[in-house]
C-alpha cells in the first residue's frame, strides 16, 4: 500500500498553493493530492494553516457557470446515465457540505486553545462557501432553483442510507455533545476524529478525487471544476488541523489514542458503506463505459482505506491498529458489494474488474 509521498516536487507544490481561483482550472486534482501529502508531512501549525486560508481565498461570486450550464444541457439524453451518476455525487457533496457548515461552531467554541479557536474559524467560513458554491451550481447548472433552502429540500431523499448513519446521527451527536460541554476535551477529540478524519480525511477527499477526475476526463464543467479544486485545496487544509489535533492529543495523554481508536472503528463501517453505497443501483455497467472512465472499486477501496490509515500514522497511532483498520475497511467493503447483489439481483461491478485481473479479487 502506497503511503505519504516523499519526492513530491516543489514546483507542484508551489502551482497549488499559490493558484488563483482561474488557474485552478488547470491544476489536475492528484496535483493537489501530492500537495496534500507534502503538507501532512510537514505538520503545519494552525497559525501556519491560517496564513494558507488569508493567500488561498476565493470567491464563488467571481465563477462563471455559463459554459457548465451549456454542457449539462448537452449532456441530456445522450450522456444521461452519466449525468444521473454525477448528480448523485454532486447532491451528497452539497447535502455533507451543508451538514458540516452547521456542526462545526460548537467545535470552534470549544477548541482547547486559542491557535486553533483562530484556524476553525476560518474554517467555519470555508465550509458556508462549499456549501454557497454548492447551491450556486445547483441553481445555475443542475436547474434545481429556488435559493439555499429549498434545493436542499429537493435533494434530501437522495442520499443513501450509510450516509444518514453518519451525518445525520453521529455527526450531529458528537458536536451537540461538544456544545453541551464544551470543557470536556475527550469529546472534543472525538468530534474531531469523526469530523476532520473520517468525513473530510476519508470520505471527502475520495468523492473528490474521483469525481474532479471524472469531470476532467470528459472535459466538461469548468466553473464547477475550477471551484471544487479550490473547495479540495480548502479541505486540504482542514484535514491538516485535523491531523496534529489529534497528534496532539495523543501526545498529550496515550489514553486520547484509545479515543481517537475507537472512534474509527465505530464508524469504520458505515463510512465504507457511504462509499460503497450498496442501497444505490448504479446506472451505467462498466461495460457499457469507456475506459478512461471507468472506475474500479477495488481502487475506491484502496484509496479511500489509504486516505485515513495514513493520517492516523501521522497522528500518531499504531501499526497494529492501522492494519486492523484495513483488514475491517476491506471486509466492511466486501459485505457492502455482496449486500448490492442481494438487493439488486445484479452483478456489482466488481465482478467486471475481477475478470479484467482475477488477481483483484
Ligand atoms: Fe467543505
Ligand atoms: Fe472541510
């Protein structure tokens, strides 16, 4: 399994810190990856993290839908399983981005010191730009109209049932814990392993990679490319706060690990079936898509299980535990696909990749 990248270059690194909001149109999304990994290497401070937030803000107001509008109208009857796949993609990102808008400020309030009361700050900001981006793409593109409030009403029976598990359950459970008692550190730790590890280090960070590559490869939607790259390089950021709070915390006290522990694997599960999503019949076979835009599950898994383990190494947790986290990530994901076929009666895709290499399977 691969893990942080040591060779990153600085001429990467530098094109995605310093990119305005245009020339993220032309920065390819594993560009920011490796950004993501060089900065999780070098262990930023919140005060270094706020210094990034002042240099790398945007504006939604200054993107341009006209074009995506055009495309996704193109796209109608055509590409229409295509289109149906990726607005299912864009309505989870736009439900969660909402979701974590509303949960953060209790964790902001409760923050055990004032650095990073200052960085969750900023990012209470970033996380209502997601979701203003989020319902200007909506409103402009997709054509849900009627403001904030009520395209969030439109989409709400769109989501999957692992994902109700998480965002509506223990998300807002943990952060109205956190608002009850604020003083009690523990429960601060835990609202931040299940906001910045597993919603944004695990579950983010993939839906992004995969759909930024997506649109990429069909070379559509560029207002809404150039903004959710802003949105991964943002969440890059928070990621990183998350993961030397936690380091921090272990540092602190060995007995804040066996919080951090078992947080992840109680949520372990339903984080694998949000990904997976076996309850949501996909649309389009992999047969029937072309193959530079076919995606392996066994890919989803691998990248999903390494964007998590390999935070919780620099976190400061064990290898011992960072393997069991993916032998029950993988299994977790194998019951998920064998749950899809016994709703459906339909092959999981996986079945296509495992006769493209049986050795996948
Ligand atoms: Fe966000
Ligand atoms: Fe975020």
């Amino acid at each position: 399994m691969t893990d942080i990248r040591n060779d990153v270059a600085p001429e990467v690194v530098g094109r995605v810190e310093n990119a305005t909001l245009a020339e993220l149109r032309d920065v390819h999304i594993d560009d920011v990856y490796l950004q993501m990994d060089w900065l999780l290497k070098s262990r930023p401070t919140p005060i270094d993290l706020y210094h990034r937030w002042e240099n790398q803000n945007w504006s939604t107001q200054e993107l341009d839908f006209s074009e995506d509008a055009q495309h996704w109208r193109d796209m109608e009857g055509i590409f229409e399983g295509f289109r149906t796949e990726l607005q299912r993609t864009f309505t989870l990102f736009f439900l969660g981005e909402q979701a974590v808008t509303d949960t953060l400020s209790p964790m902001v309030h409760a923050a055990p010191d004032e650095d990073s009361r200052i960085f969750l700050s900023t990012q209470l900001v970033d996380e209502a730009r997601h979701t203003v981006f989020f319902s200007r793409f909506f409103n402009e593109v997709i054509g849900v109209t009627g403001g904030l409030h009520e395209a969030l009403g439109l989409v709400r029976d769109q989501t999957v049932e692992a994902y109700q598990v998480i965002f509506d359950g223990e998300l807002v459970d943990v952060t109205e814990a956190v608002r009850l008692d604020p003083s009690d550190y523990a429960t601060w730790v835990r609202s931040i392993t299940t906001y910045h590890l597993i919603v944004e280090g695990m579950l983010a960070l993939t839906g992004q990679k995969f759909l930024l590559g997506i649109v990429r490869e069909l070379g559509i939607l560029p207002g809404f490319y150039s903004g959710f790259t802003a949105v991964a390089r943002d969440e890059s950021r928070h990621v990183n706060f998350g993961v030397r709070a936690l380091l921090e915390a272990h540092a602190k006290d060995r007995a804040m690990g066996t919080v951090i522990e078992d947080q992840v694997m109680k949520l372990l599960e339903p984080a694998c079936r949000i990904v997976a999503a076996p309850d949501r019949r996909f649309v389009v076979e992999p047969e029937e898509t072309p193959p530079n835009l076919r995606i392996s599950p066994y890919e989803v898994r691998a990248f999903s299980l390494n964007s998590l383990t390999k935070r919780l190494r620099v976190a400061g947790l064990s290898e011992v535990f960072l393997e069991e986290v993916t032998k029950r990530g993988e299994a977790a994901y194998d019951r998920a696909w064998s749950d899809y076929e016994d709703i459906h009666s339909v092959d999981h895709p996986r079945r296509f990749w495992d006769r493209m290499a049986p050795t996948n399977a």
